[in-house]
C-alpha cells in the first residue's frame, strides 16, 4: 500500500486532477521532501507504526498526504510532542517534520533538548531561509543582504547571522547522524533520499537521534521561477550551509523503551501507595470546605517558606488518596520578591490546577492579603501573620480571618524560618483539611535525616494548632 492517500480529499474534495496536486507552489522541495520521506517508510516496512508530526507552516497539511499516523504540533513543539509519542508508544517510528521558522526560531529550545536527549527520533528541517506560509518575513536561516517583508533592505549586521543548525544540532552529544542535503539537481536528490532514509532506519534501529536538514527552494518569496530559484540555492545558500555529512556515529542500539501503564486502578493504586507500596483508603474529604475540590492559595514573600508548605498541602492530599496538584509562582528575586502557590485536592480529579477565587488563602505579609484577600469565596478561611500584619484590609464579613503571630512563635522557638509550619498548624485547625496525623507525616519525610530540624518542624505545627484554638475571628463568619 502506498504512504501517499490515492487522493487528496483536501483538493476538489477528492476528484479530478486537482485532487492528486499538493498545495504546494510549483518549484516549492516540499513535494519533494515529502515523496522521499514517502518511500523510506515504504521502503523499511514502517507505514502501520510511524506517526508524522506537523509543523505550523508551509507543512501543516502533511496530514492530508501521508497515510500514517499524524499529529499536529503547536509552532515549534513538534520536537516535544514528537518525544510525547516516542515515549507513550516506544514501538513507533516518529517524524517531526518542520520548516526554519519552525525549528530554528520559536522550536529552538525544543529541538536543541531532544536532541540532546538522544532518544530515537527522526527529524526533517526543510531551510528555505524565509517565513514562507505566513507572508515572506525574515527567518532565523535568511541571507545576509536577502530581502523579505521584514528586511527590505536586506538582512544586515543589526538582525544577526544566518543560523546554521546542523552544525549547532552536531555539535550535541545525544544525536549520532546529523546531515545537510539539497534538492537542486539530480545528484543532490539522490543524496537526500538516502539520507532521509537512514535517518528513519537508525531509529528503527533504535540507534539515536538523527537531523536532516534540507536546503530548499521558495520561488514565490525569491520571485523567481523554479529553474532560477534552484540555482540561487546551489550558488547563495551552498556556501552559507555547506551540504554534507556533519555527524554520524556508529553505535549499538541502545533504546528499548518501556511502554507506560494506562491501566486507571493500577495508576491510582501507585500514586495512593504508601512507603511500604500498600495501597492507603483514602482519607475524609474536607466537604465542608467545598464538596469535590479544594482550592487553597499561599502567598508571601521570598524566603517565607510559602512554596513549602503549599508542597506539604499537596503531597498531604496525595498521601490521603485524594489528586492534588501544585502550581508555584516566583518573583524575580530569590528572597524579598513576590511568591505564591496554587493547590487544588480533589475527591476525584482536578480540572483546573489554578486558584483565582480560594476556598483558603494563607498570607505571609500585607501585599499578599491585600491582593488575595477579596479573592477569597464568601465562607471561606484566611489564615495572616498578624505579627507582620498588624492591621488587615476588610474582607468579605462571611470569611472567617485567622491572625496567627506565625514569625513571632518561630522565634520564640529560636528558628524565625519555621514561621511556615506554625501557619500550616494554624490551617489546619481552623480549616480542618484532614484527619489526625496526616500533616505530621508530610513534615517528617520534609526533614527526614534531619532531628533538630524534625523537632521544630513538629512543634511550630502544633504552636500553630494551639494559636489557632485561642485566635479571635477578626471577622464574625459561618464556614
């Protein structure tokens, strides 16, 4: 069976002439590309297990040509969707497809981390050194001195050198084959078929990673027709990306992927197991709070220990059998800056892993109750260091607001940095998260290896549990 689809349902919905053209100018290598990549998938065997990653660009429609398996990646994921396959499935052969625009600009960071991951992938770079889809602009790969609507004057020293990426990509330890190749006449043709080629086999093989980049014409931006664009190729890009081989290591084949489980009972039971792998019933849902899922924020200060004890929260919900999930957000600075966390726990699955209106809010200094405060929902809890926090803003009158002196109990203990447990004490009885002892396991795996620390943990906890008990309601409020 042939990789191409008879027709092109996408074409005169599938008859006529029209129905076996591409959409691709005349002239344009990607008609090219395509057909080779077409029969080195044919030719090894692979079509039932390969999947093909589109790129945004000139390419996003491959899906409509090649019958295998297709994905559409965002602009300049590919690589990372590609690897999303490859590991959910390690059986399939992947091909992320993509043009310089693609790759070389907003796709950099993806492209230079799978490849130096060096898992087998097969990735194809089509450098016609320009935006071709979206209106001619100047790409990552353009000439200096080439003209594109965002260069009319030419690309100059202020816009940069042209990238080159298969040397960039070579020089990597994870990829072992890296090669540029062009379409311009018959014998580069010839090389860039065997070249795709290998690139696939060599995953097949499960050897590693392999790049070919692909130098190709674009007659409708260079304005010139087909015969002419080709030798603009061969004598202005050439000596820019010289073709040839730029990698290619001999290796055994190394990667034998194991297939993840789906299996819903056995994940859950993994992520439900205890330390000793027995699986823990889940514990009681804090329903009074909110009947499925519970949205807590903690906010501070860099250095107020917020995004550890928003972790505590979470892994608490985890341990007690419940999804829980944890978002962080840091200010520029590592200490004195902005700094809060997101936690959701869930009876059953959370759906939005953001807090913008809390059940509970635990605030570590006047900005962050300032501005999260009125976020809070009407019953719900906050819990402040008045020691910092002298005088509160008004809240809505149905919240309940806890003042806690959290940095003046954790330095009457000698450590003002455990300001962060007396507040989760302080949490956790006033909101009644959990039952019993689930908090103080959390705190003791945090300071495992640790005594002295175990200690402190544990009494700024239970300081915090008592200085709620006698805390007023600054403001009267049914939860």
């Amino acid at each position: 069976m042939s990789v191409f689809y008879e027709t092109f349902e996408r074409h005169a919905h599938g008859e006529g002439l029209k129905a076996h053209a591409t959409h691709y100018c005349a002239g344009c290598g990607h008609g090219l590309a395509h057909k080779y990549l077409a029969e080195a998938i044919e030719e090894l065997g692979i079509q039932d297990r390969t999947v093909a990653v589109s790129p945004v660009g000139c390419a996003v429609f491959l899906h409509y040509y090649l019958d295998v398996g297709n994905t559409q990646a965002a602009h300049g994921r590919a690589p990372a969707v590609a690897l999303g396959h490859k590991l959910g499935n390690p059986d399939s052969i992947v091909v992320a497809y993509q043009g310089d625009g693609d790759l070389a600009s907003i796709g950099l960071a993806e492209i230079l981390q799978a490849a130096q991951l060096g898992i087998p992938l097969t990735v194809i770079f089509v450098n016609n050194a320009v935006y071709g889809m979206t209106g001619g602009q100047m790409a990552p790969t353009t000439l200096m001195g080439q003209r594109t609507t965002t260069s009319p004057t030419g690309r100059d020293r202020m816009m940069g050198q042209p990238l080159r990426v298969a040397e960039m990509i070579a020089q990597l330890d994870g990829p072992v084959y890296v090669e540029r190749v062009a379409l311009f006449d018959p014998k580069q043709r010839t090389r860039a078929k065997k070249a795709i080629e290998k690139a696939l086999r060599l995953q097949v093989e499960g050897k590693g990673f392999a790049l070919v980049e692909v130098l190709s014409e674009c007659p409708t931006h260079l304005k010139a027709t087909p015969e002419a664009a080709e030798r603009w190729v061969r004598e202005q890009m050439v000596p820019i990306f010289p073709l040839g081989v730029k990698k290619d290591l001999e290796v055994e084949p190394w990667f034998a992927g194991r297939a993840p489980v789906f299996d819903p009972v056995l994940v859950a039971g993994a992520i439900s197991a205890g330390e000793r792998g027995k699986a823990r019933e889940k514990g009681a849902f804090p329903s009074h709070l909110d009947a499925s899922d519970v949205a807590l924020k903690f906010a501070g200060a860099g250095g107020d220990g917020t995004q550890t004890v928003a972790l505590l929260t979470c892994r608490t919900g985890v341990n007690e059998g419940f999804d829980s999930t944890y978002i962080p957000s840091y200010g520029p600075e590592s200490r004195g800056g902005t700094s809060y966390a997101d936690v959701h726990i869930a009876k059953d699955e959370v759906l939005s892993p953001s807090a913008p209106r809390p059940h509970v809010l635990v605030a570590f200094n006047a900005p962050s109750l300032e501005k999260f405060g009125p976020m809070v929902r009407p019953h719900g809890l906050v819990i402040y260091d008045e020691t910092v926090i002298p005088s509160p803003p008004d809240l809505d009158p149905g919240i309940n607001v806890y003042g806690i002196p959290c940095t003046q109990i954790a330095c009457d203990l000698a450590r003002p940095m455990v300001k962060n447990m007396v507040a989760l004490g302080a949490m956790q009885e006033a909101g009644a998260l959990f039952d019993g002892y689930a908090f103080e396991t959390a705190i003791a795996k945090l300071s495992k290896g640790v005594c002295a620390l175990a200690a402190v943990n544990r009494a700024a906890f239970n300081w915090g549990i008592e200085a709620a008990k006698v805390a007023e309601l600054t403001t009267a409020g049914v939860p």
